[in-house]
C-alpha cells in the first residue's frame, strides 16, 4: 500500500467511475483497478462495490477513504512545504475576497504586488463567502478577506482577526432626502431604492434592533449585489441609497458627488474583516504580505 493507491481510491470515490477516475490521474483503466485490487489486497477487505453503473464505496472503504483524505493532504503539505525551504521563493497566493474587501483591496493589492514583488503569482477572485469557504476547504484558495460575521467558526480554519470599518448610509450629494439639511427617519429613507451586498444575520438583527421590522433587509434592501463598486455607481446615477462600509466611497465623498445620508437615531454600525485560512495548512511566505496589506486597509 503506498499513497498513490490511497488518491486512486479517492478517486473513485469522488467520481464514481473507473474511466473518470483513470482519466484524473492520467492513467489507464487496467492500471488503476490493480491500483485499488493491490490496496484491498494489502488490507484484506473490499473497499467498492458496483451498483448499477455506478461504483460505491463499501462501509469500509468509506472509513478508508476518510483517513485517506486526511493522509493526502498532509502529504501534499509536506511537499508543499518542502518546496518553499527548497527553492527559498515567497510562493504563490489564491485569494478570496468578500464584497467590502474586494472594493478596498483588489485594485491597490494587485497593483502593490506588480511594482513590488513582481515575482510572486498573485490570483484573486471576488465573490460570496458562502461559496468561498467550501473552496478553501477544497484547497481552490489559500486564504479568504471577508466580514467575519459571515464565517462560522471551526476547528479547520483559522479566523484572524484584521480591522474594522464604519459603515452607514450614502447617497447622491444633491438627494431629495438631503435638501432639508435634516436628519431623517427610515420610513423616509424607504420611499427609495435601498442597495446593499449581502448581509450577515448579526447585521440584519442590529438593523432591526434600531429601526424596527421595517429595517429587515430581507424586505428592506431592493438592490443586492457582491460589487460595491456596481452599487456606488447606481447610487451616484439615481436616488437609491447605499447601506454598507463608507472607505469604498471616501474618494466620490471628496469630491463633492456623494455624501453620508444622516439618519435617526444614528446607525451605529461597522464590518469587522477577517483573514481566514485552513488551520493546518503550510503558509507561503507570500501571506504575509497579504496579511500586513489587509490590515493596513480595512481601518477607517
């Protein structure tokens, strides 16, 4: 038994075929199923059984398969490692960025990367936490940027804290709303269109706690997207409101063409960011840099 049978069986596992399997591992269908006959030969038990067309693990090979998975991985880690102490490079970095740290980081990051370390292969891919963190358990990502308050806790990741920004209401400097020089109230706030990124459960509770029911974003919120940079352009070119962090519109602020829209009582609110990655995975030295970027920032 060597670690190549064990990544054949996953394999098998994760595709439920033979072919597909073989073809994974660019091999033939012959050499891998005397790939899984010499591990079931090496432990004395049957790991698949065939149903139908399909091949599934047995009790057994589903207990194999498990700690197998765990074996993989810490082998690909110790190469993983290995390769870093070997060639002495910074390594690569994938990284995941949740909407507020998208608009904050992605544009000056990959930037700061090109004239800096131009060396080091950077891929950054914005988009929902929700799907992100199953693909940093599948190792798509070395490391996620998000609002920590959409990551659950758990003993695989490593959730590290990286600042905190303001948040509150934007809209066009020369908004109805604003004309009275007043702060207003929700209701009012409600006549128009409210955008906003997808928010997290704390967030909305908060929402509700200081305005009422008539805050649930669920009902409330009427333009949603990941971009915060999508939203603030709708919000200079109509009168729909931004509900989110203000860093991301601090530049159209100065300049006259947007503007925090007062409201009462006041709301109160900040996104606290995250760096998350896989507890037990070997770090490149690259992170690093990512980490010291971040939490440089995401401050107000």
């Amino acid at each position: 038994m060597n670690l190549r049978h064990l990544e054949h069986l996953l394999a098998v596992a994760d595709t439920g075929s033979f072919s597909r399997a073989a073809e994974r591992h660019h091999i033939t269908q012959s050499a891998l199923s005397r790939s899984i006959q010499a591990l079931e030969d090496a432990l004395d038990a049957r790991l698949i059984d065939r149903v139908g067309k399909r091949n599934e693990l047995t009790p057994f090979g589903q207990a194999v398969a498990l700690r197998a998975r765990r074996m993989v991985l810490d082998a690909a880690e110790l190469r993983r490692s290995a390769e870093f102490l070997r060639e002495g490079h910074m390594g690569s970095l994938r990284i995941g960025l949740g909407s507020g740290p998208s608009a904050m980081l992605m544009r000056p990051f990959l930037g700061y990367m090109a004239r800096t370390f131009p060396g080091v292969e950077v891929s950054v891919s914005p988009g929902a936490t929700e799907l992100q963190v199953p693909q940093l358990r599948q190792r798509a990502f070395d490391a996620l940027v998000v609002d920590m308050h959409r990551v659950a806790p758990a003993s695989d990741l490593s959730i590290e804290d990286l600042g905190e920004m303001r948040a509150g209401f934007i809209c066009r400097h020369d908004h109805p709303l604003r004309a009275s020089g007043a702060a207003v109230s929700f209701a009012e706030m409600r006549r128009y269109p409210l955008a906003s990124t997808p928010l997290s459960a704390e967030v909305s509770r908060g929402l509700i706690a200081r305005y009422g029911a008539e805050a649930d974003p669920q009902r409330a919120v009427t333009l949603r997207c990941d971009d915060i940079h999508s939203l603030l352009d709708t919000i200079r070119e109509s009168d729909a409101i931004f509900l989110g962090i203000l860093g991301p519109a601090w530049p159209d602020i100065r300049a006259g063409r947007l503007a925090e829209l007062e409201i009462r009582p006041a709301l109160n609110a900040s996104a606290r960011f995250a760096l998350v990655t896989l507890a037990d995975r070997t770090e490149a030295p690259a992170m690093a840099i990512l980490r010291r970027f971040a939490s440089e920032r995401l401050r107000d």
